[in-house]
C-alpha cells in the first residue's frame, strides 16, 4: 500500500500484536490462551506489516525462514511431550522444574506444558506466515 497512514499505523500495530501474542502464550495455561490464538495473533502483527510494506521487508524483519520455524516449533512441542515416559510417565504427561527452589520457596515453575505452548506458537507462527507470503508471492 501507498497510503503513508496505513505504514506508520501497521508498524505501531506490529510491536503491539506481537507484544500481546507473547502475552497470551504465557497466559494460556490457567486462563484462556496459548500457543495456538498467539502464534495467530503473532501471524496477524507480520501479515498487517507485509501489507504495508513488501515480501522481502517482511522476510528481512522475520529474520528466519518461516517453515524453519515451523519445523522446530513441532520438534518442541513433540520433545515436551516425550519428557512424560523419560520419568515413568505417560506420554504428553505434565513434568514440572522448579528453578530457585529453596526451604520456603518453591522456586519459580517451568512446564512441559509451557514447552509445548511455546512449540505450538512457533509451528503456528511459522505455518501461517510461510502461506501467506507464498500466497501474496503468486499475486
């Protein structure tokens, strides 16, 4: 697009959708969220800044080729879940690690499930970014 507006409007977006898909990957394990709605949501803030400028803008802030991001968010996710059977557990089994942890603290949680979290945002994030440049690329 031409339009001077819309550039500066989709780069004040682009740091605001991307902040708050990141929220929403943290938020999604007691409350409604995830890796899923933020990788969709993080997928949106690059569609909305490839709109205002081009592919290879978009490529260059991505930084990553979006199919490599894909492919390793679904190593993640599939790593986390065979860390249930590595404790005697079922498969996708929630393992919990808690960093710090002291007499009277417990420390601070980290979650197979964040892992998994994390792996969905990624493959997500990655998948929906690689069609639609693919898609705005046959235009």
């Amino acid at each position: 697009m031409n339009s001077l507006i819309y550039k500066v409007g989709a780069n004040l977006l682009f740091g605001i959708l991307l902040v708050f898909s990141i929220f929403m990957l943290l938020r999604g394990h007691n409350e409604p969220g995830g890796g899923f709605i933020g990788g969709l949501i993080g997928a949106v803030a690059f569609i909305v800044y490839a709109l205002s400028e081009n592919i290879a803008a978009t490529r260059r802030v991505l930084r990553v080729n979006p199919e490599h991001l894909a492919v390793t968010g679904l190593t993640i996710a599939l790593c986390s879940g065979l860390l249930g059977p590595l404790v005697q557990e079922g498969l996708f089994a929630g393992q919990w690690l808690f960093l710090g942890a002291t007499e009277t603290d417990k420390g601070w949680p980290i979650s197979s499930v964040l892992l998994f979290d994390i792996g969905v945002y990624l493959t997500v994030l990655g998948a929906i970014i690689a069609l639609v440049l693919e898609m705005e690329r046959h235009l």
